[in-house]
C-alpha cells in the first residue's frame, strides 16, 4: 500500500505547481477507501482513457519532469488489482486531479496460494527516493542536512553484486522509478550496474570509468541524453563507448534524430523488458567486438609506467593513463583538462615556476617535438619536476592535429642535481675569496640567486656588543633591522646548529658556525613563494658546508697574510723617485708577487740604479728565486754601479741558485740630472724610449745571454740619453708574448700606446699601458713594468717669506733648462711662478707670516702643469683707481695657457698649464 500512495503522491507533485496535495483514508462498505486530490494541471477528458498506460505523455502539459506518468500510474494499477481493489481517476483542466483507490479489508476474497506473508518494511526508507526526487523538483534550497543526491554523496549508485567479469551498464535517468525499475531488469541480467540521475553525472562516470554501455533517457534536466551522446563522442577516450537511447517519443524521426546524434541504439517507451535486455546484450557482444583494439590500447597505455598523455590542438589535456594520476594525482574524471591545468605553478605565488611551464606550452604548441624538465604541483599541494617528451601526430579519423606526451617523476633527480650544483657554485665562490668577508658577500649573493630571495642577511655573534651584520644590501646594518628581525637573529642563535627554522610565509633562517661565533643566517623570500621542504633541507646541507668552508678561508687567509707580508719585503721599493711609475700583475693568485721583478736604487752622486728581471716560471717557487736574485742585484749594484760587471757578478751568483737558469735582467745606471743611462741586458726584451715628437728607440745595445747560461764571462755595456720630455719604459716579456704572434707584434703594441699617451702623466700612462695590452682573459703571466719620463717632476716646500723667492727661482730655472724649452717659453713660465709665489706670500699669509708654501711642476712630451699651494687666506681684491698693484692675476694669464684659482679652507691652489711647441 505505501508504494502505491507514493506513487500516486509522486505523480501528483510532478504536475501540480501551485495549491495543494490532500490524501484521505475512510472505511467504506467493508473497503479502504483513499482519495489523493491535486490542485494540479489536469488531464483532458480525451486523454483519460491512457491515463494508466506506461509511459503514457501528454501532449504540451506542463510537468516538472520531461518523460509524462513514467510507469508510476501503471504500477499502481497493478498492484491495486492484485490485491483485489480498483483505482480510478476524476480530472477537470486547470483545476486538478482525483484519484480514488478501493480495497477490501482482509485477504479472504484473494485467491488462495497468492498471499504471502510478508515482514516489517520500513516506510522511510521507501519513501527516501520520492522524498529525493520531490526536492530536486522544487525551485527552493533545501535544508540543512538534507540529501539532495539520489543515491550517495556522488548522485549515483553502485551494484556490485554481478558475476565478475560482468559487463559495466552505466544507466542515466532522472526518474528515480525507472532508474530503479532498469537497474533491477539489468543486475537481475548479471550485468554490473551503476546508475546516475542527471547527463553531468553520466559524463563524469564514464570519464572515470569507461563502462561497456550507456543507457540513458532522452528528456534529461541540464545535460539531457542527446547532448551526453555528443560530450562523449567528442572526447578520445569515451568516443567509443556504446549508448541505447530511451525516450518517450514514439515515431521514426525520433528514432532517426537519435542515431544521428552518435547513439548506438534507440528504443521507445514503453518497452518489453526482454526487448530492453537483448538489444543491451547485442549492443555489448558488437562493442566489445568494435573496440577489442580500443581496449587493448587503453590496457597498453595504462601499462606505461611513464605518464601519457594526449592534447588537442588549443593544449587542453584529453587523455590520460593511469601512471598520469599516479603522479600528479588528478584522474581521467576530470577531462578535458584546460590548456591552464591545475597542476600547473601559481602565476601569483610562483612566478618563476609558471613562466617556466609557459615556455613549455609554447614549445609544446609551437614545434612538431621537443624535451623539457618544468615544476608541476600535485593535487595535494606539494611540488614534482617532470621530465617531459611531447610529439605532433595528425588523427586518423578527423585530420586535426593532436598532440601526444609521456613524462616521468624526476623530482628525486632534480633536487639531487640542484644540491650538487648548489654545493660546486658555493665550494666556487668560497675559492675564489681572499678573505673571510669576501667570502660571506660572495655565500649571500650565491644564495640569493638561488633562491632569487629579496634578500640575504648574515649576524655574526662574536661577543662584542652589536653583532655583525653582512647582507646583499650594502646599507643593512643592526640599528637598522627592525626590532622583529633583530629578535628573529636572536634567536636563531640561540638554536641548535644547522636547524632551519622557516616562515612559511617570509623566509626561512639557520645558524651556522663561523669562525668568530655563531652566525644567524636569513633568507628573505618576501611574498614570492612558501617555504617548501626541500628548501629547508638544501639549506641544512649548505649551511654545514658553509661552516667547514669559511673555516677553510679563514685557515687560508692567515696563512695568504703571513705571505704576503714575505712577499712585500722581496717585491721592490715601496716609494718609487720622482718621475717613476710601475705596475706588477702576477699570474698566480692570490699571491702578490711571481717571478717577475722591478727595482730602484739610490746610487752615489744622485745616479738611479733600475732594474726589471724575469725568473723562469711563476708563483710562489718563481718569486723565491727573483726575490734572492733582487737582493742580489741590489747589492752588487750599490757596490759597483757598473751595470755590465753587476750582470757579471749576478750571473755567477745565478748559476749557483736552484730555479735561476735562463733568468733575464735589464740593469741600468741612470743620471737625472742629464738623462744619461748606461745599461746592459741579459737576454731582456729591450727598454723603449719615446721622445716628444713620438720618435721611438728600442735599446738593443748591450745585449747577452740570459743568466746562469755557459759562455763568455764578459757582458757589453752601451750608453743612452733620455731626450727631454721623453719616456722610457722597462717591462717583461710577460706584457708583450702572446701565443701565436711575434715578441715584435707585442713591442709594437706597447710602443704604439705610449706614443699615444706621451701627453699623460706618466701615472695615468703607466695604467693605459696595462689596460690596453691585457688580453681578454687577463695576464696568464707575471708582468712587470717600469716607467720614467725625463725630468721627474720638481717639488719645492718653502717658507712663505720673499727671502725664499730667489732658491725657488733658481730651482725652477735648473729644472726648466733640463725639460728643454725654449728661453722665451723658460722666462714665461718663471714669470708666472714668481707671480704665483709672491701672491700666496703677500695675500695667502699676510696675517700667519711663516706658513709653508708648495710648489710642484710636471712636463708632458707638449706641455707643462704648475702648481703653487698656500695654507692661508686671500685677502679678496679691491682695485682702487690710479693703483698698479693686483696686476699679477692678469700677468699670470697673459703668460700661461690656462690658470685656475682654487680656494679652500685649508689654503688656495693656483693651477697653470703651458703649451710647449
């Protein structure tokens, strides 16, 4: 009797939408009567006579579900009569419905042998698919609590009560009756059942999975059949799947408009069960037939156990095997996946990470084949690297242009490889450091790129007050850290060794040992990305090799001191004379000194002994040797200024010393007073002279054999003079021999630069001359260079008093005559210095008699610069009229070039600048 009032209840809610629903119980002459009366639609008189049929539809009334009566009406006659009652049914258009139910009380008038006795049902749980059916028809929210699926949280329900082996029947109908009524015909057949009450619902199950037949109705809500035919044959991996169509709609266009939606099969309600039960069973035998090479394709690539994966040509994912879920966690349920897939990085947490699957999509789309590694994200959160292969193939059935890919999980090899590269880049930069702060700027700046971090701060707790602070921003220090890092670095500190600690928001920290204390070091991520897992471990494992390494630097750094400290003593003189400019590049670091050497000595009667030699070899062994040979040579050369009996003496001393074989010497005597230089040449490159006017001499005279090689005893000796305002240049071979070109092409070059640079002070041509000839990867030996331009530039300190005026002028002549200018040119110049000097006396000391006064002058191959510096203050000009006095500004300007007056709180400096002809 329940599933009878349930029915009818569900029936008339189906096309009642506004009023009410009464059901009424009465005894009536020894029978159950019950009324149901809607305020419903109505069925029209001509109709009423098929009122009962199954399937039944009418025409254009208005229901809330699309299939008419279903089988309700018909099972409910059905089951009246078996018990011996009668139902009918009163109807006016637009006023409702009335059905009427009679039954006799008792079981007496049955016939006998058709009464059983039956047990307690529950009512609930029949009502349960009406009660789900009536709310999905209402336009309202349910409740709390509610279902609203029709079986399970999924919407479909299961049997799994088939013989193994059993065809998967997948059964879409949106009447609960007839989901019920196809679901017990189909599981009673042996099949396996699983039935859904919607298309969205039929297409997500066989996505997940590929059952052997669909049987869906025709007139669904949302997705209804014909439309589910299309979706599923518009994707690869359901385009073969069977589908019987069922439908109301009786006739021969109906059926036609079906089968050429894609179906299989079409069959009319109402049905025979047997006719349902064999065209589901020829329409298995023939698909199953149809896809055997489907199916085992499917089973070969679910086989793969590399992911595989099948794209359109916009780049949306269409197809999947199950290695692919196994990895990223995301199932066949959800195809098509869209060219943006969700295991792609985040564009606004991971802007590194999605630029790099971009890039790979535009490969993947843009060429016929490639191979690519890409960060991917799991369906869980956690980060995987793929290695992908992707090529273009064309579809044989419909001609577009697919795209078909495996990948593997290569996140294990990945960060194996990002450790090891970590580890080499910062075993490179802790080498390459000379000292332990070089080291830690060198450790940050690594860590900063990779981590591409904001920044990277370092706190060395090493017991003062205020720790020290290193960081990638030059300006970071301690009282600069807002209070909650400092209070972070603390705490840091006061942790265990090499335990990170993370902010999964900002950065992530460790202490490490350093040599000074413990050092608290931060990595500041900012808002780009979290802090992951391998983050933290790869930073635990820098981290220890960073403690070993800056140890390493510090041990190294003593020892480079105490070196460097032997190789000062033995390089050459730290103040070189007047008019004097050297350069040393050594080819070996970090040491400062090699093989090579430069040297100059303070003779008697003002003579300059210069020397530059070369030992074999370079590094550490190489500066051995030179800095005993420059001892040497020094001393042989104090004790006779002989230039070629100092290569004498030198080359026995040199054939008894380990390492001084085949060392070259240039040894020279000069006067600069005149320019007059002896010199003599053991197997050197010669000395370059240059004069104003860029003629050059090489000085080849002299010449012998390198040191420590048999042969004569006797060394030549020539002679030479530095013209005035001429440059001399020593060097080693090291500045000039290139592989694969002439000691001459090397010459050429350096005297090509000097007489380019013949105007620059011999400081700034020393720098030109290094700087233009190095090659591209630098120096790959020790060079040595030595210059000297004729005169040395002349420097007088005086008393500011008129009595020191006359020593200056004689001075400044002396020096004047030695640079070779003209008398007119020399009178000029002497003009404007006496004006000079006798400005900074009168005005610059007028009020602090006895102050000092400088004066420097320096010549060029075309000009002279002058310089007179006082330590007082100007007194500022008011000419008055009829007065010859502050004329010596105007006489200045009318002999020099240029004059530039520059005052200071310390004094005034008077710049002037002379053109020589």
């Amino acid at each position: 009797m329940g599933k009878i009032i349930l029915n009818l209840l569900s029936n008339a809610l189906k096309f009642t939408f506004d009023g009410a629903i009464r059901v009424r119980l009465r005894a009536e002459h020894g029978r159950a009567v019950v009324t149901v009366v809607d305020t419903g639609v109505g069925v029209p008189a001509e109709e009423m006579p098929r009122l009962f049929e199954r399937f039944h539809r009418i025409d254009n009334a208005r229901s809330r579900s699309n299939e008419g009566s279903g089988i309700g009406l018909a099972l409910v006659r059905e089951l009246v009569g078996l018990q011996g009652g009668d139902v009918s049914a009163d109807s006016t258009i637009g006023q409702g419905t009335t059905f009427t139910i009679g039954l006799p009380f008792g079981s007496g008038h049955l016939p006998p042998g058709t009464v059983a006795s039956g047990g307690e049902r529950d009512v609930s749980a029949a009502a349960e698919p009406f009660v789900e059916e009536a709310l999905r028809w209402l336009p309202q929210e349910p409740s709390a609590g509610t279902p609203t699926e029709v079986a399970g949280p999924s919407g479909w329900e299961t049997t799994t009560d088939a013989r193994p082996g059993s065809a998967r029947i997948l059964v879409a109908d949106d009447n609960a009756d007839m989901r019920e009524y196809l679901s017990r015909l189909l599981r009673a057949a042996g099949y396996r059942v699983e039935a859904v009450n919607d298309g969205h619902l039929a297409l997500q199950a066989a996505r997940a999975s590929q059952p052997d037949l669909v049987v869906s109705d025709v007139m669904m809500p949302g997705l209804d059949g014909l439309q589910l035919v299309a979706a599923l044959r518009a994707e690869p991996r359901t385009a073969g799947t069977p589908v019987l169509l069922l439908s109301a709609r009786a006739g021969q266009e109906a059926s036609i408009e079906g089968l050429e939606a894609g179906a299989d099969d079409y069959l009319v309600k109402p049905f025979a069960a047997a006719e349902l039960l064999a065209r589901v069973r020829t329409n298995v035998t023939l698909a199953r037939l149809r896809n055997h090479h489907a199916r085992w394709r499917t089973a070969l690539i679910d086989s793969l156990q590399e992911a595989f994966f099948v794209c359109d040509e916009n780049g949306s994912v269409v197809e999947i095997n199950t290695t692919f879920t196994d990895i990223l966690g995301y199932g066949p349920e959800g195809l098509p996946y869209p060219a943006n897939p969700p295991w792609w990085p985040s564009r606004e947490t991971e802007p590194e990470a999605y630029q790099q699957v971009t890039d790979a999509l535009t490969q993947l789309t843009g060429q016929t084949s490639g191979a690519y590694t890409i960060p991917v994200t799991h369906r869980d959160g956690h980060r995987l690297w793929a290695a992908a292969a992707f090529n273009q193939v064309q579809d044989p059935d419909t001609g577009r242009r697919v795209i078909v890919g495996t990948f593997r999980d290569v996140t294990a090899e990945h960060y194996a490889v990002q450790r090891e590269s970590a580890l080499a880049a910062l075993s490179i930069r802790l080498s390459q450091a000379d000292n332990l702060a070089d080291a830690l700027h060198g450790v940050l700046d690594e860590l900063r790129g990779l981590w591409r971090a904001t920044r990277v701060l370092a706190a060395v707790f090493d017991g003062s007050h205020t720790p020290t602070i290193t960081a990638t921003d030059p300006h970071q220090r301690w009282d600069t850290l807002t209070d909650q890092r400092r209070r972070m670095l603390t705490d840091l500190r006061d942790r265990p060794l090499l335990t990170t600690v993370a902010d999964h928001t900002t950065g992530v920290g460790i202490a490490v040992e350093h040599p000074h204390g413990t050092m608290a070091l931060w990595i500041d991520l900012g808002e780009r990305r979290p802090v992951t897992e391998q983050d933290e471990t790869l930073l635990a494992l820098l981290a220890g090799h960073l403690g070993q390494g800056l140890r390493r630097v510090q041990h190294i750094d003593q020892q480079r001191e105490t070196a460097l400290a032997l190789q000062r003593a033995i390089l050459g003189p730290a103040q070189l004379p007047s008019g004097f400019a050297a350069r040393y590049a050594p080819a070996t670091r970090p040491l400062k000194v090699g093989g090579d050497w430069y040297d100059t000595i303070a003779l008697v009667d003002g003579q300059i002994g210069i020397v530059v030699g070369d030992c074999v070899g370079h590094g550490l062994r190489a500066a051995t040797v030179m800095g005993q040979l420059r001892s040497a040579c020094r001393a042989l050369l104090l004790q006779d200024s002989s230039p070629s009996r100092t290569l004498t003496a030198l080359d026995r001393f040199a054939a008894q010393l380990p390492g001084a074989l085949c060392a070259t010497v240039f040894c020279g005597v000069l006067d600069p007073t005149t320019g007059q230089l002896r010199y003599a040449s053991a197997g050197h490159p010669p000395a370059i002279v240059t004069s104003p006017d860029g003629n050059t001499r090489l000085l080849d005279q002299g010449h012998s054999r390198p040191l420590g090689v048999r042969g004569s005893a006797e060394r030549p000796e020539a002679e030479e003079r530095v013209p005035a305002r001429a440059t001399l240049m020593l060097y080693t071979d090291g500045l000039v021999e290139r592989r694969r070109q002439p000691l001459t092409a090397g010459i050429g070059q350096v005297v090509t630069v000097i007489q380019n640079g013949r105007a620059h002070p011999i400081e700034t041509l020393a720098t030109d001359v290094m700087d233009q000839l190095s090659p591209p990867g630098g120096y790959d030996d020790d060079v040595a260079v030595l210059l000297y331009r004729h005169p040395g530039p002349l420097e007088l300190d005086f008393a500011a008093e008129a009595t020191g005026l006359a020593p200056v002028r004689s001075a400044l002549r002396s020096w004047l005559e030695r640079c070779g200018l003209s008398p007119t040119n020399a009178y000029n110049v002497l003009v404007a210095a006496g004006e000079a000097c006798a400005n900074a006396i009168e005005h610059g000391h007028r009020d602090n008699p006895g102050g000092r006064i400088r004066l420097r002058a320096t010549a060029t191959a075309d000009g002279l610069h002058l310089s007179v510096t006082d330590s007082g203050h100007w007194k500022t000009p008011q000419p008055e009229a009829g007065n010859h006095r502050g004329r010596g500004l105007l006489l200045m300007r009318a002999l020099m070039d240029a004059i530039t007056v520059t005052p200071s709180a310390t004094g005034t400096t008077i710049d002037m600048q002379a053109r020589i002809p």
